[in-house]
C-alpha cells in the first residue's frame, strides 16, 4: 500500500496505529506499506516516546556545534573590525592573538567566515590567468580579389535631424572594390552579422579578413575573438588583427574613410534615408568610375570577381580527433570538465571545443584547428584556465 495519498504526519500515523494493532509480523506489515523495517522502529519509537507529536519531522541541523566561537570572541572580533573597517581575517587573526592570546581564538578561516556572514567583506574579483602572447603573424600580401578584405567602423556621425549613423566599410584590398558600406544605428555582433550574411551570399567568401581590435570584431579572450569572428572562423575565414595603436597596417581602409568623408557626409544628409542613397551613389563611383594608380589607372569593377568559395547553407560542430574530449560551449561561454563549470569564452557560445590530454594535468583547448589555450589540473584550486592572447611576442 503506497503512503502518497494524504500528508506525512497522517501517513506515518496511520502506520503506527497499524503496526500497533496489527497481529501479523512487522515484515510482512513493512512490505505491505513499502518501507524498510529501520523506518517502521524509527516512527514507532518516536510514536512511543512522544505520541501524535512525535509523527512530525524534524530538523537536521546540529543540536550543538562543537567548534563555533564563543559570544566573547565573536564580540571581539567585531570590535576589532570596526576599529579597523580594511582589515582583513589575516591581519584580524593577527591582532586578536597578540592582544588577547591563542586560547579559544578562532582560526583564521573562521574569522574570515564570520565577517562574511555580517557581510563585512566584499568578494574579491578573480583575475584571469593569462597566458603567453602568440606572436603576431606577419600580414597576408593581397595578390588576386577575395585574398584579403578589410573591415572597420568609421567614425559614426549624425544626420541633419540628429539621427546616430555608424558605417560599417567592407573593402576587397587587391581590387580596391567597395563591398558595402552599411549606415547602422549602433556596433553590436547581432547587427553585424546579419551584414555579413548578406554580403557572403552576393560576394562569396574571402580567404583573410582583417579587421582592428575594437568590439564588434575583437575582444581580450582566448585569442581576441567574439561571436562576430569567431563565427569567420567557423566558416573557412582566416582573421587577421591589426597591431593595437597602428592603424597603418590598414592605411588604405582609412585612406577609403577620407574620401568617403569628403565627396559624402561633409555635409551630412538631412535624414538616414537621404545618406543611404547618397552613400549608394558615392559607392557605385568608386567602384566604377574613379580610377585608382595601383590597378594602372583602372576602376575596382573592372578587376574584382565574386569568391568562389560560396556560404554554406548549413553548418556543423567542428569535428575533433578520436581520442579527444568535445564539450559543447553553454551560455555565458562555460564547459562541463570535472564536474564542474569551467569559463571557456562567450565568442564560443554554443559552438563545440576540443580538449586534448597534453600531459597530466594540463588539458590544450581547440576551436576546430585553433589552439585556444589550457587548463590545468590542480589539487589546490581544482581546474584553472590559461588561454592565449594576440601580441607581438611571446609573454613569458
């Protein structure tokens, strides 16, 4: 007979009453109601000991605790604290045992637990372990269209009503041909992939696109990457960043910003819908009707051709090794390792990593064929994260 249909207290009496009663064994009895025969003498002891009342439940917390400071030290230690609102339990520890002695102190963790049940305390901010700095490739040589495009922001400006625009400037380098030149009201990822799905879908997709370090193409993660660039990366695209501070490495993108500053915003249209056209028309002379020296005085139409390498209609997890751990990327960028939550990157969010064992203890990280960074195996902190950064050199 299954207990499920009335309330605990209700139920365990009507079993006592039963077993009370019942002139068949407690065996038999136990089986009957599906209970184990240490839970039938536990409800019949309490049910002799107290009666009715003893059918109710009971706390589990600790009747006593053996190892809790005494009233005096935690009046103590709260004096101390307020003498000195910037201590922390080391220093407090220190102080307690110099003046009052070690007998009956509380440990030092102890006094720390203390001060942050008051809310005394406020929770230290973990650093992120950073690891060495890849040494910065040098920068892809554009011999033929599609090899490089660039990408930036130029600087956003208003139109005549006040209205915020943000050009988004997609340019094929070899060809000096104008992708698109996107007026958006903000710089976020979601916007701008959703250009990008355009522009794939009419031009193709290039082998290398190099972009600055500022959101929405880079971040401070594991290898400078956001959902924007990381997803390039998904597709085949290799991401190039310009060195922090030296916008020469992408002199001719700038070069581009100025002249469409000077024949198309100076001044600005009256409305966001009069600089789209204005915008449309400054882009169908660049590319072909202005000439340019270093394609022998030919304009970009004439040179640029659409990718071959076409956007795929679907795309899969990245594909890993046999004998390698794949995680799946949850929100907020964490893995499963260990049992536990570990940070991985947000750039990643539902996208597949690889682990590989490359020693005991130390797992390497991949997104497809990039090495992300490592995590290490710790008997002190458990797992921690090290993943690899852009630079110049190696950080040491």
């Amino acid at each position: 007979m299954p207990w499920k249909t009335s309330g605990p207290e209700e139920q365990r009496w009507e079993f006592v009453r039963a077993a009370l009663c019942c002139k068949s064994s407690l065996s038999e009895l136990c089986r009957g109601w599906g209970i184990s025969r240490k839970t039938a003498y536990k409800w019949i002891g309490r049910f002799e000991a107290r009666g009715r009342l003893g059918m109710g439940d009971r706390s589990r917390a600790a009747h006593e605790v053996s190892n809790r400071p005494s009233t005096k030290w935690l009046e103590r230690i709260r004096r101390w604290r307020g003498r000195h609102p910037y201590w922390g339990a080391p220093k407090l520890h220190w102080a307690l045992k110099r003046r009052f002695g070690s007998r009956g102190l509380p440990s030092e963790a102890a006094v720390s637990r203390w001060l942050k049940v008051w809310g005394l305390t406020e929770p230290r901010r973990r650093r992120a372990h950073r690891g060495p700095r890849i040494r910065r490739p040098d920068l892809t040589v554009a011999c033929q269209p599609n090899d490089v495009w660039t990408v930036d922001f130029k600087g956003w400006f208003r139109a005549g009503d006040g209205t915020r625009i943000e050009p988004l400037t997609v340019r094929d380098m070899a060809s000096r041909y104008v992708l698109a030149i996107e007026l958006m009201p903000r710089q976020n990822v979601g916007d701008c992939r959703r250009v990008f799905e355009r522009i794939f879908a009419q031009y193709g997709i290039p082998q290398v696109i190099r972009a600055d370090n500022g959101s929405p193409f880079g971040a401070g993660g594991a290898l400078g990457l956001t959902r924007l660039s990381a997803w390039w990366v998904r597709l085949g695209i290799r991401v190039e960043f310009i060195t922090p501070g030296r916008p020469q490495e992408n002199g001719a993108h700038e070069q581009f910003h100025g002249v469409y500053q000077r024949e198309a915003v100076n001044p600005p249209a009256q409305t966001t819908r009069g600089q789209k056209r204005r915008t449309e028309e400054y882009r169908r002379r660049y590319n072909e009707e202005r000439p340019h020296e270093g394609l022998g005085m030919r304009v970009p139409a004439e040179v640029y051709y659409r990718s071959r390498r076409r956007l795929p209609t679907k795309l899969g997890h990245w594909r890993y090794q046999q004998g390698w751990e794949s995680r799946l990327v949850k929100g907020h960028g964490v893995i499963s390792l260990g049992g536990r939550s570990r940070f991985v990157g947000e750039a990643f969010e539902g996208e597949r990593v690889g682990l590989k064992r490359a020693r005991p203890g130390v797992w390497e990280v991949f997104y497809g064929p990039h090495l992300l960074g490592e995590l290490w195996e710790t008997e002190v902190s458990g797992i921690r994260a090290v993943w690899y950064q852009r630079g110049k050199g190696l950080k040491r």
